[in-house]
C-alpha cells in the first residue's frame, strides 16, 4: 500500500478509537486487535527477503520508515487514547 493509505488507516483508527472512548469506557481498546493485525501485516511484508528487499529497491528507506512510523502511530495511538481519556475521567470524578 501507498504510504497516504497506511496513514489515512492510522488516523481512521485513532478516530475510531476515541468516538468508542467516548461512547463507553475502555471500548477504544477494540482497535487495538485490528491494529494489530495491520501491523503484523505490514512488517510480514517488508520483512520479507524477496518483497521487503525489492520495496526497500524502488521505494527506499523513507518509505520503509514511513510504513513502521505509521503502523506505530495507529498501534500505540489507541492505547495513549484510552490511557488519557481514563486519567481524564478520574480526575474529573475527585
């Protein structure tokens, strides 16, 4: 995938993760599994030794580091949003 597609589903998942946070406690966490999976799917194939060596040939390193950085942000991107909307919500109810 282009690299604007593996951000476009970075920023869908953290979207989508914080209308669950909002809707209900902890839901944000669903993402997580999909995450998940996306990630597993990306690093299979640039990890792979004839796919990822021919990406990283005519795609370059950028690319290689952009796919990783956006694959981080829709993982560790969910779990921050949870952790924050929890602290929010405690000091809200002191």
């Amino acid at each position: 995938p282009t690299l604007s597609t593996m951000w476009t589903w970075a920023l869908a998942l953290n979207v989508v993760a914080f209308l669950l946070e909002k809707a209900r406690p902890r839901f944000g966490l669903l993402v997580v599994p999909v995450a998940g999976f996306i990630a597993w799917g990306a690093h299979s194939e640039l990890s792979d030794p004839f796919v990822g060596q021919d990406i990283l040939n005519e795609l370059g390193s950028t690319y290689v580091r952009g796919s990783y950085a956006s694959v981080a942000v829709g993982l560790v991107g969910p779990i921050l949003i949870v952790t924050l909307w929890e602290v929010l919500r405690r000091r809200r109810n002191r």
